[in-house]
C-alpha cells in the first residue's frame, strides 16, 4: 500500500504530528529507529514546561513554546498524562545576575507571556522557602511546570494509533527513491514502506535522513546534557522549578520538581562528536551538586539514585528548522528540536499540518475520532476502596512488584499489552524501576512477566532492543510459563 504520509522518527515532534494527523482521512504510519517510541532524544528530557522567556519571539522556537505551553490542559484531558503547572522561578545570587533578570524578564513581557511576576528576595523566599536565603531577585513565570515526557510520547501515540495511525519500530531509514509521485523507504534490514509525502523528525540523525532523501545538507549536533535523579523522599524537593541566570548556551543547571514526585538535577551543557553517547562522569556530578546546593537547601549525595544523560540535537543557529524541503519534492524537515522542544512539541505538530497542507495534502476531517484515552489505574493513586474494587477483579493489581514505586503486575502486563516488551518500555510506561533500588528488586519479576506475556525466551529479552540482552541462557532457577501472546 501507499500511505498519505511517513513521519520518520517517534518521539516528541513525530508522535505529536502523528496525532494532528490522526484526526484527518489520512493514512499515516510513523517511523521508529528504536525498539519503541521515545527512546531516542525524547526519553532524556528534563521534562519542563517552558515560560516563553528565555528565547525572543523573532526565532519559531520562541513562537512554537509559547502556543505550545497553552495547550497540555486540553491534552493532558485527553490523554492523561502527568503533568503541572508547578511555576518557575529565575533566581539570581549578585545584582550583575540581576541584569540578566531584568532582560528576561523584559523579553517575557514582549513575547506576551502573561503573569509574570518580578520579585524581590521576601517574595521568592515566600514561593519557595526551600531556596538558599543568600538569594538577591528573580522573577516568577506561574505558567512553567513539568511533565513526565516519555508518558507523554507514549498518549500521543497510542491515541495516534486508535485514530489508524500505523506504527513501525525498529525501522532504520536506509534507502530512500522517488517512484511514481511517492517516496520508496528502505530500512537498513530490508523493510520498504512507501508514502507520498514525508516528514523528517529524526532527532539526532535528521541530517542524515536528510541527505538520504536528497534534500537540504545540514549538520545535527549533538549537545550532551547529564542529569541526575534524587530520591522522591529527598528533603531538598522543591514546589517550583528553578532556574539560574542562563548562560550563551544553556539555561544553566536546574532543580527540577518532576511530575512524579521526585528532584532532577541538571543537566550539564557539552558539544560531543557520538550521537550515541549517553556516559555520565563524577567530575559532572560534583559539578552539577556545587551548583544547586547554593540555589537550595538540603541537597545531599546521598539522595542521588541515577545518573543519565540526553543528547540535543542542536543546529548551526541554534533555532528549530521547520519547512518545506527546497530540494526534495513532498518532503518536510522537522530538524534542530532542541530545548524547548517539548514545550512546543503541540505546536510543532500542527505546524508540520499545515506546511503538510500547503504542499498539497488534501486535509478532510473524521467524523469519528477517538478523542479521549481510558483513564490509566495506578495503584499508587488510587483510594482504598478503590484498590479493594480492582483487587476483586484481578488479585494482580494488589501484588506489588515494584515496592519502591508502588507499581502493580497488573500495571506491568498492561504495559507490555500495549507493546511495550523492552525493560526500558515498562519502565518508561509504568515506573516500574525507577525507585531507590533502581531495579535491584524487580527486575527479574518485571522479565519474567513480559517473557509470560510474550512468550520471549528470559534470554532473548532486551533493555531496550537491539543487542542490549539481559541475560545469557537461564537466570538462575527462574522458570518461565509462556501463554498465548496478546495483541499489543
């Protein structure tokens, strides 16, 4: 078959185009190089909700947060995912940072960011009583929050898919023809997917698919960025998200209140040549600690659980690159969606629809769509009348299997039903490892009930896809059971 549209890459820019296009008579199927959706530049965000200040409104990154912040209420109300709208504050520690405020805050006003609040250091203190109280000034931005950006990818796709969006992971553009009006796709294991128009939202490697397709020749690079996770019961977790005076190319290290209730830290700023390097170092950590323990109180080592590091992929002007391709006919590029991607990742994908529309896609509504996703149970949140009500209808959604995260067997095998079959997927989906131990308690149960679901052997299964392999032959005595697998 031919699809109307390819979009080549799943994480935030991809997933989010999906999802506009989801609502038109299209036939669309979206490209994943990895094992599933958001595991590339996507997973390791820092899952903040800009305020529209940092950028000025001349550049489309700037024009893209500031639509995009305004629309998570509705999407967080249909598709369920974690997010708030904690605030953010910029804080400065000497009247030459305070210099820096005064023009962010100045560049906010002009973009039309609303509510935004100068204040002196009673007021901040009075907003976050958790900062270092050697604070001189900062400013307020009450429409910042975060969001828990992998949920995030994984509800845009999955509505995508309820509304015929067609979805391919481990799919590695390779070979690209043009033949007759439509675009022939080759992956690098020999999969071939054609489509009449194509959009690029390869992240990191969107100047290589770029010049497969023989369109615009740019270079993507990669901007390394560590951060590092504390405890959920850490005392130094602050209500607001908490910014330093930016530097020429960083917003500076950040103490993040996350979604889900634990403290990021980060991340770091550095220009590096691998795309796939995702290292992290003690020198960064002790770094990154110096700097947020003079924003806020009470951090210590001895919180931190993880370490992990993204990857932005970053352009010469340092602005996103959204167009029509000059040089390849029906061919979009969605390129350089860096920091605040995520923030404008709603945006972006309805701006991609309509340069999709501009170039002649013909755009005729659904008259049915499915607008809403089913609310998502998580043992965690739920009351206890409520967990009596589940357990009665299924014993595994009182059997904890994630004790550090509250995380249910029941939440587990709804993750992996939705085709979530990597380590990586069910955590991502369920948080299932993500507590103190990191995995040190529920990883073999975690495996043995995807292998249960999947019938995969305990050997075959991976982190997160490709030869990231968990285990050689038999873990220990571990018996699996396998059943008849179910559709994802």
């Amino acid at each position: 078959m031919t699809y109307d549209v390819a979009i080549i890459g799943a994480g935030v820019t991809g997933a989010s185009s999906a999802w506009h296009l989801s609502r038109y008579q299209l036939k669309t199927i979206l490209l994943e190089r990895w094992a599933d959706v958001g595991f590339g530049v996507s997973k390791a965000n820092s899952g903040i909700i800009h305020g529209g200040f940092h950028h000025p409104v001349t550049t489309l990154k700037a024009k893209l947060e500031i639509r995009g912040n305004l629309m998570f209420e509705r999407l967080q109300h249909e598709l369920g995912f974690p997010f708030k709208r904690t605030g953010i504050l910029v804080v400065a520690f000497s009247d030459e940072e305070m210099s820096t405020v005064h023009k962010l805050y100045e560049q906010g006003i002009r973009n039309g960011v609303r509510d935004l609040e100068m204040c002196g250091r009673d007021r901040l203190l009075q907003l976050e009583p958790k900062l270092n109280p050697e604070v001189v000034g900062g400013f307020f931005a009450p429409g910042g929050g975060t969001i828990e950006p992998y949920r995030y990818v994984f509800s845009l796709v999955e509505s995508a898919r309820r509304n015929d969006v067609d979805l391919k992971c481990n799919f590695e553009v390779a070979e690209a023809d043009r033949k007759d009006n439509a675009w022939v796709i080759r992956s690098a294991n020999g999969e071939e997917v054609r489509a009449r128009y194509v959009v690029n939202a390869a992240g990191l490697f969107a100047d290589r698919v770029s010049r497969i397709f023989g369109a615009e020749e740019f270079t993507i690079h990669p901007r390394k960025g560590e951060e590092y996770l504390l405890d959920r019961n850490s005392t130094a977790r602050p209500e607001r998200v908490i910014f330093p005076v930016p530097t020429r190319h960083s917003k500076g290290v950040l103490v993040i209140p996350t979604a889900e209730g634990t403290t990021m830290i980060g991340p770091t700023a550095e220009t590096v040549e691998n795309k796939l390097d995702t290292t992290t170092s003690a020198d960064n950590m002790k770094r990154i600690l110096s700097h947020v323990r003079n924003m806020v109180n009470g951090i210590s080592p001895r919180d931190l659980i993880t370490s992990f590091a993204g990857l932005r992929p970053v352009m010469d002007n340092e602005d996103f690159y959204i167009a029509l391709s000059e040089k390849a006919p029906d061919f979009v590029q969605a390129a350089g969606i860096q920091s605040p991607g995520l923030t404008a990742s709603p945006a972006i994908g309805e701006y991609v629809k309509e340069l999709l529309k501009s170039a002649g896609l013909p755009l005729l509504e659904k008259v049915h769509i499915v607008t809403e996703l089913a609310p998502k149970h998580e043992i965690r949140h739920e009351t206890l009348e409520e967990m009596e009500h589940l357990h009665r209808e299924d014993p595994a959604w009182t059997h904890i299997i994630c004790r550090c995260e509250k995380i249910s067997e029941a939440e587990i095998v709804e993750a992996v039903r939705k085709g979530h079959t990597t380590l990586d997927g069910v955590k991502f989906y369920t948080r299932g490892g993500m507590g103190r131990c990191q995995g040190g308690f529920c990883t073999a149960r975690i495996m043995k009930i995807i292998s249960r679901e999947t019938g995969i052997p305990m050997e075959e299964l991976t982190k997160k896809g490709g030869g990231s392999r968990l285990a050689a032959g038999r873990l220990g005595d571990l018996k699996v059971e396998t059943k008849q697998t179910c559709e994802a």
